[in-house]
C-alpha cells in the first residue's frame, strides 16, 4: 500500500502532470454550456403523459449504476415520470427496466455487454431488447434493436465546448491520430499503429502509450485525421470522443451498427477489415482539406443528433412507446 502511495505521490510531482492538471482546472473554471440540439425522435406528450420508467435501484455489475444513470435514467427524468423501483437484475451486462404504457407494465432489457451475442434467457422474459454492439447482420428475434454506444465519462462534456472550439481553429499539430492500448484487440491495434508509424506521407502522433484522458482529448482536437479501431467489442469509446468533438474519423469497418447507421464518406471514412487501405486513406483526408473538414462537420452534427445523452434517452423512449403501446 505504501508503494502504491509513493508512486502517486511521484507522479503528481513530474512536471507534465501538474501541467495536466493546471490545464483541466483551468478549462473547468472557464468552460461554457454546449447548446443543446433539439430531439431527434417525436416523442408525443399525451403518450408521455401516460407512461411510467420504473428504474433499478440495484445492478448486477456496480459500475453499471453510476454510468446508465448519467447517461439514460436522469435524461429519461426530465420527460417522462421515472420512479426508482426494486427490480431484480440476475444477467451479466444487463440492466433490466419496467416501462408501464396505459397500465400494461413491460420489462425492457439495456444490454450494454462488449460483444455481439444476446442473452437468450433476458430475451426471452423481456418485451424490448436494446443491444449495445448490435450485430451488423441484426437476430433472429424482432425484439432486438440497436442500442447505440454509450460513453459514460463525464470530463468529455465538461470539456467539450472548449475541445470543439480548439479543433475549430484548425491549428493542427498532428496529420493523423490513434492512442490505443493493448488491453483489447491486440492484433489488430497493433498491427494498424505498425502501418501508421512505419509509413513517410504524413506526421502520425499516439501509437500504444496511453495518457491521461483529458490530455488525449485535447490531442483529438488538435489533429487532422483520427483513427477508429475495435476495443473489447466491435465499438470503443474514442469513436464517441471523436464524433463528439467533430474530427475527420478513418475506423475499421465495424462488425456492428449503431441505432442511426454511420454512413461511409459522410460521418466517417471506413477502412477495409484488413487494414490495407488505411495509410492511403489517412493520407488522402490529411490532404484534401475540404473533404475532410466536412466529414468533421457531419461526425459533430452525428454525435449532437444522436448519441448525446439527451438524444439516446428520447430514442429508447421513442422506441418503447412504438413498439410497446
């Protein structure tokens, strides 16, 4: 314990950290609101009117509390009644909710697990099955939809403001960018970040040394072209961060879909599944600037549209109220 302590404490010391967390006091001291987007999905107010969420007060996994209620239970309680509820949650990845319609109760299942597959024992006893990663090729039940990407972290709305004001300025320090770990999908990380440093077109900055968060979103905005590949499913949270603060994004063709499908060449640039085009296309968006500033536009509108919290809670509401009264 003492160990751990003493490298803290060292940690804090270097100079780069305290630099660090100058600059985030700073910007957290001077951030300005994000206006809000108007809601993407009609929600009808008499339908409101007569509906309920009934919202865990218990999770099978701890994490999953903290960040389902920042992203969907609070959002979901600024339009429709939202009453905390004991609801048993016996499935690994999954948060089980009530919904009520009119005085019919229906239980709809948020899988938020990293991988494609479904829990056909949740599926079975839900009425409304939302998949985080949903498979590109959809499954045999009709009750499961796309669930959209979750990006729980708290610093990228507190910051975005100012991290979508610096990538405004156009005052670029790297051409192409992509931190990855290792920690998931390893050869595939690996591999890419092989072919964008070995490569002489274009300044190429991240690789596979992680930093502190908040200092990788400013590395974002300060980039040209941003790389997308797997994490421990076929999304990662940096495409979130990506889209948020509205970069030019090259991934990976993903194996899943999100609720409102990413179209190629205009929310993003995809790459194929082996990676053989992607030093060319990294290279043909750092230098073209007009094409890629309005991929950047239309990844930043994506984001306010769709996967803002706001925006994801009206979609599974929307989604409840049409397919459950």
């Amino acid at each position: 314990m003492s160990s751990l302590i003493t490298r803290r404490v060292q940690h804090l010391r270097r100079p780069e950290t305290y630099r660090q967390l100058l600059i985030d006091a700073s910007w957290s001291l001077s951030r300005a609101p994000a206006e809000a987007a108007p809601l993407s999905w009609p929600l009808d107010p008499s339908m409101l009117a007569r509906a309920e969420v009934r919202w865990p007060t218990t999770y099978e996994h701890a994490r999953a509390g903290s960040r389902l209620e920042r992203i969907l239970r609070d959002p979901f309680a600024t339009l429709v009644r939202t009453v905390p509820t004991q609801i048993p949650q016996p499935h690994q990845g999954i948060v089980v909710m009530r919904v009520e319609i009119g005085g019919c109760t229906h239980d709809v299942v948020i899988d938020y697990w990293d991988y494609t597959h479904i829990n056909e024992d949740a599926e079975r006893q839900c009425s409304l099955y939302f998949k985080v990663n949903h498979r590109r090729e959809g499954y045999a039940s009709k009750k499961v939809v796309p669930g959209g990407y979750f990006q729980p972290r708290q610093q990228l709305v507190r910051f975005l403001h100012r991290l979508r004001g610096l990538r405004e300025r156009r005052d670029f320090s790297f051409d192409v960018y992509g931190r990855f770990s290792l920690e998931f999908a390893p050869e595939i990380r690996s591999a890419a970040v092989d072919l964008l440093s070995q490569q002489q077109r274009f300044h190429y900055a991240g690789g596979l040394k992680k930093v502190r968060y908040t200092e990788y979103l400013r590395e974002i905005a300060r980039a040209k072209v941003a790389v997308d590949l797997p994490g421990n499913g076929p999304f990662c949270y940096r495409l979130i961060d990506y889209l948020a603060i509205g970069t030019c994004v090259v991934a990976r063709r993903h194996d899943a879909v999100l609720h409102v499908p990413l179209v190629d060449r205009q929310h993003i640039v995809y790459a194929q599944p082996d990676l053989s085009d992607l030093v060319e296309l990294c290279d043909y968006y750092a230098r073209h600037d007009d094409e890629r500033e309005a991929i950047a536009r239309q990844s930043r509108l994506f984001f306010d549209r769709y996967l803002a919290w706001r925006q994801l809670a009206a979609y599974y509401l929307y989604t409840c109220l049409r397919r459950l009264s």
